[in-house]
C-alpha cells in the first residue's frame, strides 16, 4: 500500500475471499470434506489455484494510477480492511453481504467452523479508489471480477454491517492462517 485513502474513497474488492485458504483447506482436509459434500464440488474448489496471481489487477491499478492497494495475501478480508483504515487514519463502512465469497467456500468455511473473513485471501486485493465506478468497469472489461464493498468514513469507526446489525471491526487475534 502506497498511498492514505481518504474519507467518502470507495474500497474495492477483487475475487473472492478466503480463496487460498479454500484450496488449502480442500487439500488438507480432503478425506473429512468428502464426507459432506460431493467429490465434484470439491474438485471445483481445489481449482481455484488458477485465481491466485494477482499481476493482472496490480498492472490495471498501476495502469489506472490507483496508489492504494492491499493484497490480502496470508491476511484475512477484516484484516486487511482493518489495515487500509489504519493506515489511512479513516473509519469505513463496509455490507457484508458485499464481499464476493463462492458458495464453495462458505460450505467448507461452515464444516470446517472458521469465518472466511478472517481467513488467508491470497488472490484478492484491496484497492482504495476516489471513483469506484470506471475501476470496476476496467477490471471486469479485462476479465477480474471486482466488487463495490465499501467506503472509507470520516469517523474513526470501522464497521460492518451485515444482516444481524452493525459490528465494529477489531484488528485480527489470528495468530496462525494455515
């Protein structure tokens, strides 16, 4: 991340989260998954290795101007959100139900009893844009799916709203992502 985001930049959000965790976990857990769900679905998740490299989005950023972004890499959605607000010294507001997460990993998420937020995104980056608009319809013109998540805020909240209300964002307790 190079440069603050300020108040009222949107944040976008590439891929998917917890999509390197999605690949580990089918790999390492293969044997427990296979017994609630169908071998199909897993072989489906276990190829989201192609989705990894982030070059395209980083070159379209660079390409754009766009100065701040974050690559979730080994860090979670929240934590990385947490981060850019840090270091942006900003608040956000951000609907869950925005976040782009496949089916896959919210059933292997759900047996294996984790929360994908919090979990390894590598192949996801956070971008902090004034105008989200004409980034996400470069992105998906060169084939990212991108999404609209959030805004950075004036105050010092940093929060999520999802079906069950608003929760405060915390900086990430997870000790270990693998």
């Amino acid at each position: 991340m190079e440069d603050a985001a300020g108040p009222g930049w949107e944040i976008i959000m590439t891929k998917w989260a917890a999509l390197s965790w999605t690949v580990k976990a089918v790999k390492d857990h293969e044997e427990a998954l296979k017994k609630e769900l169908p071998a199909w679905f897993l072989h489906s998740a276990g190829d989201f290795e192609e989705y990894l490299d982030v070059s395209k989005e980083r070159r379209i950023a660079a390409d754009l101007g766009i100065k701040t972004i974050y690559e979730l890499s080994d860090s979670g959605v929240f934590a990385g959100l947490w981060d850019m607000a840090e270091f942006s010294g900003c608040g956000l507001k951000v609907k869950l139900s925005d976040i782009p997460i496949l089916q896959e990993t919210v059933e292997i998420s759900d047996i294996l009893d984790e929360n994908p937020y919090q979990l390894p995104s590598k192949g996801s980056v956070l971008l902090a844009v004034k105008d989200a608009a004409p980034i996400l319809e470069e992105l998906q013109s060169q084939g990212v799916e991108a999404s609209l998540i959030g805004r950075f805020t004036d105050s010092h909240d940093r929060l999520i709203i999802g079906r069950e209300g608003v929760r405060y964002l915390e900086p990430s307790t997870r000790e270990n992502f693998t």
